[in-house]
C-alpha cells in the first residue's frame, strides 16, 4: 500500500511548506521505471472505478488542483485519467473572473461546476484563488479574504454532507524546477506560446505565494476535505501519487455495480 500519510496536511495545525521537500521520493519503494509503470496501471483501475462509479451513480468524486506555475496541473489531468470514459469526467479551468462571476460572490461561478451524482470533477484552479492571488495581489482588503476561509470550510463540508468525496492536491515544485520549466518553454518554438512576461512577475512574489498557500492549507484541511501535498518536481512521482490518491478515495466508497431493472433470466439474443 502506497503510504500517503505523509502527504497529508494535519487538520488544525500549523503549516510549513518548508518541510515539504518538492523532489521527495519516499513514499514510494521503486525507481522511476517502475513508477512510470505503476502510473499506467493506475490508469487502468482508475477507469474501472470510474465506470462503477458512473454506473452506481450514488457518489461524487470532486478533484481540486493548486500549484504554482509549470507545476503540471495539465499534464497531471492528461496522465492520471489517460484512460477513464470522458463521458463521466468533466474538467473545469478557473482562470481571471469575467464582469459577470465579478458581479456575483466569489464562490457562484464555482459551485455551478461541483460534481452530480456518479461523475468525477476535476478543478484546474479553484475557489482558492480567492485567497492566494487576490491576498498576493491586494485585490480586496485582508479583513475580507481571511473570512473566505471560513467560507471555504463551510462551502466544502456541504458538498460533503451531500455526498461528494473531496480531494484537494497542491502540486509542489522548487523555485529551481520552475525556472527548468519555464526555459524549456521559452527555448521550444512549439510551447513558446504558454510563456508570458507576466510569469516572471508572479515567479518573483514566490515567497508570497508560499505564505499564502502556507496558510489556506492550514486553515482549509479538514478531516472530511484534507490537503495532500505532492512533491511535483519529478513529473512521473507528482502523477504516481495523484493516483493514489484517488484510487484509495474511489476504492473507500465500497461501490457496487447496480442490478438490473427487469428480470433478464433467461434472456438470449439471437
């Protein structure tokens, strides 16, 4: 069994990014071919489980990812669920709020795109952009995002008293992994096109962002909605344990495939 204890925020407590080393390996006893290896495996039981999931259509799976930039939410996405029925998956990108979500409370455009029963939902960013980039950026007053907190806590522990499993993950890279990263962007004509100069800008308030993402962890991992965070600098661990993740949530839901509506004893097709 993967050990993901280690990976957990510990509810109530204090929090230290900083004891959370990005290029950990020790949850895992193997080397990188067989973890690539594992990946692919994880693959295929995740789509056994999402069919059942789907098919029982009594849960709901909602997948929240937060990360510094280049940290691979994308790449996460496109590896972990490589083989699972889109038709029960849906992805949302949270990305500048539009004059309409503006016009409403931070949370509405967010809870539109939480999880019906039977389907997994996955959030490229989420409702904690509201107290990581406005708190970094000074967009509303510090009375206003620290109630967000509070807001946050009770938004989640709704959808889990509905019945939606939550699994939040912060993908957690070096400052040296994401300059690799953004070079390689830069120095590769085919994804050119995902660098902006505003990145360098955000990559210079770093220790703002760790302050921030320090503390909503540790204000927002509850026993029924807990953090994990996964050392992303190794592209192939960050996707391994992501898996784990979910297939011990999925696993715990104990689900079992629905009998069928009528009496199909003795039913031939010819």
């Amino acid at each position: 069994m993967f050990d993901l204890d280690r990976y957990r925020v510990t509810p109530g407590a204090a929090f230290d990014l900083s004891t959370h080393a990005p290029d950990d390996l020790s949850g895992f006893d193997g080397d990188k071919d067989a973890g690539k290896r594992l990946v692919e495996e994880q693959s295929v039981r995740l789509e056994e489980l999402q069919e059942l999931l789907y098919a029982e259509g009594k849960h709901k799976v909602l997948l929240v990812l937060q990360a510094m930039d280049t940290a691979g939410k994308d790449s996460t996405i496109r590896h972990v669920f490589r083989s699972v029925d889109p038709i029960g998956v849906r992805v949302t990108s949270f990305k500048k709020p539009t004059d309409e979500e503006l016009a409403h409370d931070y949370l509405w455009r967010v809870h539109r795109h939480t999880p019906g029963t039977g389907e997994i939902s996955i959030f490229n960013r989420s409702h904690y952009e509201d107290v990581l980039v406005v708190r970094v950026h000074g967009l509303v007053p510090e009375a206003r995002w620290r109630r967000r907190y509070e807001h946050i806590r009770a938004f989640e522990q709704l959808l889990v008293d509905e019945g939606t499993t939550l699994i939040k993950c912060f993908l957690h890279i070096s400052p040296e992994a994401q300059a690799e990263r953004l070079q390689a962007r830069l120095d590769d004509e085919t994804k050119r096109w995902k660098f902006r100069k505003g990145d360098l800008a955000e990559r210079a308030r770093w220790p703002e962002y760790t302050a921030a993402y320090e503390e909503a962890l540790s204000a927002t991992s509850t026993p029924d909605a807990p953090w994990y965070v996964i050392p992303s600098d190794r592209k192939w661990y960050r996707n391994l344990v992501v898996g784990q993740v979910l297939i011990q949530a999925l696993e715990s839901l104990d689900m079992e495939y629905p009998s069928p509506e009528e009496d199909l004893e003795g039913v031939v097709i010819r």
